[in-house]
C-alpha cells in the first residue's frame, strides 16, 4: 500500500487548520464597528460646536478641540486597523487623548456654557476609548477605562448632575457589554477551530488506519494461504493469522463512520443504534456476516438484544457442531407498507441437521435450553423465531423482529 | 483456448503470488500491474478475458478502474479481490460492472475457481455479496417513487439471493429448490445484471439532468 499517494487530501479547504486560523478573528467586524462609532461621533460634536460655539467663552480653542478630534480619530482608525498595534502604546494614548478633550472643555465653554446644560466638547465621542479597551481586553479594561473617563468629566465640573452621569454610566454599560461579548466571541471562534483540527486530525488518522488495515490484512490473508498449502507448522499458522485477518476485517468493514452505529451501553435505550457493528462482533473465520451496506437501524435496547439472541444461536452452533463448525449470519431489513417494517437475522449452521420431529420432541421434554433463551429475547421484543432443519443442510434459525419506522 | 488474465494489486508479494498461482493452473497472465491508471492504459492491448482486481489501489477507486477497464476492452470480465471488505465499496463496484467478488483470505482452489468461473460469464458471489446485493435492492424499493423505475427482484430471485447469503452453495441451492444448477446461476446473474443495468440508466439520467450529454 502506498501511503506516500495519498497526502492529497489534508488540503480539504474545509478542514484545512490552517485555513481556519487564517479566516477572520471574531474581533474584527467590531473594530470596523468602533470606527465607524467614532466617525458618527465626531459628526455629532462638530454638530455641537457648530450649533452653541457662540455662547462658548473660547470658541476659537473649541474649534482647535474639534480639530485634535478629528485627527485623533483618523489617527486611531488606521492604528486599530493593523493587529499588531492594537497595544497599550495607542490603548493608552487614545485614553490620555480623550481624557485631555474632556478636561479642556469647561475652561472652553466657561462657566455660562456648563451650567447652561452643554455637554462636554467631545460628547458621545469619549467612548471611543472605553470600546477600544473593551474589544482589546474585555469587560474589565472596559469598565477601568469608563471609571477613569467618567472621573475627569464628572471631577471637573465641579458638582455631579443625574444628566451628565447617565452618559456615564451608560458608558460604563457600553464598555462592560462589548467588552463581555467580545470575549464570548473569542471563545467560541477558538472552540470552533479546536473541532475543526480535531476532526481533521480524526479524518486524518482514519485515512491512516484505513491504509494500514489494508495491508496488515494483505499479509494476514497471505500468510493464511500460504501457511495451508505448505502444511505442518507453517498451516497452524496459517489458521491463526486467517482467525485475526476475520476479527480485523469485521470491525472495519462495518464500523467505521456511520451515523446510526453507536455503542449501545451508553445513553436512552430507545436511541437507534446501527445492528451491524453489534454482529460484527461476532464474525471469526467460521462465522461469515451478510448484511445491507446502509446501516440497519433498530432502538439501542432491541439492537443490543438482537445481538445477543444472535451470540446464543451461535454458541448453540458450536455446542451442538463443533468448534469448527461453519455458520453463516444474514441480516435483512425490510420496510412495510405502513412506516413500520421489520428486521429479519438468520444463523444457519452446516451441520447433520435436526431430524424431523426431532425439534418437537425436544421442546417438549425442555431441552431446548440455549434455544429458549433465544425466543425469550426475540418474543420480548415482539418477534417471532422459526427453526428449519434439511436434511445434510445444517439448521437454520430465523429471528424476525417488527420495528416502527423511526424517521 | 487458453484464459488471458491480468493482475492488478499494488502488493507486489501478493501480485507475484496470484499470478503464479495462475500460471502453474494454466491460465495465461498477459499482465500485472500495481496501479488502476496502469491497467487501464495496459487493458486496451493486452486484452485479457478476466481481470483479477484489488479494490484498493493507490491512484483510482475501484468504481473508476473498473469504468475504466470496461471502456477500454468492453468484453472483460473483473473478478474483485479485496482484503478488508468495506461494503459500501465491494458494492459500489459490483454496480459499475464487477461480476465477481472474492476475500483475499480464500484458499486457492476457491480463487481458481473463481477465475474460471469468471471467464466462463458466471457471476462470482460471496454470501456477504450477496447480502450487500438483497439490500441494495429493499434500499431501491424504498427509496423509489412509485412511477420509478427501480429494478426488483422475483420472489425466486430473492429466494435465491437469501440462500447463497446463508452460505448455501448453487449445488445445494439447485437440490432445495428443486431446478438446475444452471438455473441458479442464471438467477444469481440476473439479480447482478438487473443492478448494473440500473445503475447504468441512473448515470445516464444524471448525465442528461446535468446537461452533460451536450459536451462533446
């Protein structure tokens, strides 16, 4: 098996790690958002200005705020925009920044303009910062920065007013919410991309075994045949090797990947469960499995005693044939007309066979053992069981139990 | 007239191994290749009777070498080998023309067997094949529309069927119900032949669906 062919597929853009890493980071559109925050802002201080700068006692300094405003906030944009910057450096001066515009402003507006209800010069503005620390560190560098922010407005103006402290603490608000969600989104983006190298590692692991299953079998089967025609030593090998090539090739032929296998142990007993991995189980190099190549869906309960009915007739095989007594299980599900259907396992053996009458007499006297614990199982689940015997064809027992459709 | 077979494994052991077998049985081995895009190229020339083939090749799936075989010399027969026996693959290729399926693990007699058999037309089945092939069928059934044209089984078909899953041989099939064994092969081959035709209508339609048929 050539292994080196077939790297291809790691590169499923799906599942690729690396693709997932290289998408965008959960953070991003908020950054967007918090530019496009800060540009609305400036609009509506100018606004302000542009409205009340008359009554301002420095109007001309007013303007020169207005101006440092915008500057800053071309200046924050471009820096958020690149990752790298996103550190204390500009967190810290963007902070120092606002906090200056705020101080300023009663000297600007003059005791006439503050008491007369005006806002602060930046306005709304000031919550630049408090985002861009929420964003960058979640809620509690948000909540440090609007503390701060709300100190410098409300300790300069003297006196601290309801009006002025709503804006406050819905920027406190502000920044503990964003600062919240952006960490919630951080967090699910990483568990999102742990699942998605997880399950390419799983895929990957799988192609893997696949490969290697293929080969071990190849040897199996070789040393199987080989050691029979050579004989002696060389065939008792030979049997060992064909028993493990059967046990390997039943858990892989059925096992992998399917959606309704399962292990039925765990979790509701009415949970589907696949019945072919159950038998599967039983498969050795006397014992040949048949069954559907789509899964055969059955409630995990009635699955798992299906499974043991079957693991009984073939016990009986072997008590009643020989160890080396071959059999042969057939799986068949049929679908009724009316959502229900039902599903048919058969285990027939190659041995003498039950004479006539035989069976009869048998139950009759109770000894029927291992075969009543067979119909028990199969009766409990609302099934039926038939035994037939031809003469120099072994015995065949058929277990038939109904199921609702479970779609 | 002696039987052309070519041997398509990528395990070189396993490839000299068959082919020695085959050899020493009298059969001719006009070629053995390691890789499906390989047999392809060689089958046009080559043309052999039966194509003895591993389902799990390096470079193609199973269903495209065997597309592939069947396009390039239509009259070959291909007798698939495989070790682990993933059904919805042995399947799959049995649909796309395979008319033989054997485990690696069967003793020689049973594979030369089933080389000659091969050769001769016969349909090769295993019991699992034949319980992959009952249930693609029920899943035909239940799938299909009513007005659809999905292929069914006669009862004698799916009596057959149920007996070679069941591990009986067509010797012991024929005596049970009383026919010939010839019948019970023909039946067996019809359940096969049924199948391939479907599938093949099934690329068909999808070709015209997807307006495929109009490349030229």
């Amino acid at each position: 098996m050539d292994h080196d062919g077939c790297g291809g597929r790691y590169s499923d853009p799906v599942l690729d790690p690396k693709g997932a890493r290289n998408s965008e980071s959960p953070e991003e559109p908020l950054w967007r958002a918090l530019a496009v925050f800060r540009l609305a802002a400036l609009g509506y201080a100018s606004l302000l200005v542009a409205l009340n700068f008359r009554h301002y006692e420095h109007p001309a300094i007013g303007w020169f705020v207005t101006g440092v405003m915008a500057t800053w906030s071309v200046v924050t944009i471009t820096g958020y925009a690149r990752p790298r910057l996103r550190a204390w450096p500009l967190l810290g001066a963007d902070l120092a920044v606002t906090a200056a515009c705020v101080v300023v402003s009663p000297w600007v507006l003059g005791p006439s303009g503050l008491s007369r209800g005006f806002a602060t010069l930046p306005a709304a503005w000031i919550a630049g910062p408090v985002l861009a620390w929420a964003i960058s560190g979640g809620r509690r560098r948000g909540a440090a920065a609007a503390v701060l922010l709300t100190i410098c407005d409300q300790g300069l103006r003297g006196r601290i007013t309801p009006n002025s402290l709503d804006g406050n603490v819905l920027m406190l608000l502000a920044g503990i919410a964003v600062g919240h969600v952006t960490r919630l989104a951080v967090r699910a983006q990483e568990a999102l991309q742990r699942a998605t190298e997880l399950e390419a590692a799983n895929r990957e692991r799988e192609r893997l075994a696949r490969g290697i299953h293929d080969s071990v079998l190849q040897v199996l089967a070789l040393v199987q045949r080989r050691g029979t025609e050579i004989g002696g030593d060389a065939a008792e090998l030979g049997r060992l090797a064909g028993e493990q090539e059967a046990a390997l090739r039943s858990l892989i032929g059925t096992a992998s990947g399917h959606p309704a296998s399962g292990d039925p142990s765990s979790g509701d007993r009415h949970r589907p469960v696949d019945l072919r991995p159950l038998l599967a189980a039983h498969a050795t190099a006397t014992v040949s499995l048949a069954t559907p190549a789509h899964p055969v869906p059955l409630p995990a309960h009635a699955a798992s005693e299906m499974a043991a009915a079957v693991g009984a007739a073939l016990a009986n095989v072997r008590q009643h044939c020989g160890p080396d007594a071959r059999a042969w299980v057939l799986v068949e599900s049929e679908d009724g007309v009316i959502g229900g259907g039902t599903v048919t396992v058969s285990v027939r053996d190659d041995g003498p066979g039950i004479p006539a009458g035989r069976l009869d007499e048998a139950a009759a006297a109770g000894r029927l053992g291992v075969a009543q614990s067979i119909r028990g199982r199969v009766r409990d689940l609302g099934g039926t069981v038939t035994i037939t015997s031809a003469p120099g064809q072994g015995t065949e027992v058929e277990l038939t139990i109904p199921y609702r459709s479970l779609s | 007239m002696t039987v052309r077979v070519m041997v398509v494994d990528d395990h070189p052991m396993w490839r000299d191994g068959v082919a020695r077998d085959l050899d020493e049985a009298g059969y001719e081995v006009v070629a053995a290749v390691g890789e499906g895009g390989q047999a392809v190229r060689v089958a046009a020339a080559a043309r052999p009777d039966v194509v003895v083939l591993d389902l799990q090749l390096p470079d193609l799936s199973g269903v495209e070498v065997i597309r592939g075989l069947l396009a390039a010399h239509p009259p070959v027969r291909v007798l698939m080998l495989s070790a682990s026996g993933e059904q919805q693959d042995v399947l799959d290729a049995v649909k796309a023309g395979a008319t033989g399926y054997l485990l690696k693990s069967a003793a020689r007699e049973e594979f030369l067997d089933a080389v000659r058999r091969t050769a001769d037309g016969d349909a090769v089945f295993t019991p699992g094949l034949a319980g992959l092939v009952l249930g693609e069928y029920r899943r035909l059934a239940t799938a299909a529309q009513p007005a659809d044209d999905a292929p069914r089984l006669t009862d004698r078909e799916t009596e057959v069927l149920r007996l070679v899953a069941k591990g009986l041989s067509y010797k012991q099939i024929a005596e049970r119900l009383v026919v010939s064994h010839r019948t019970v092969q023909n039946h067996v081959q019809n359940t096969l032949g049924k199948l391939q035709l479907h599938n093949r209508v099934e690329l068909v339609r999808y070709a015209i669906e997807r307006g495929l048929d109009t490349d030229s």
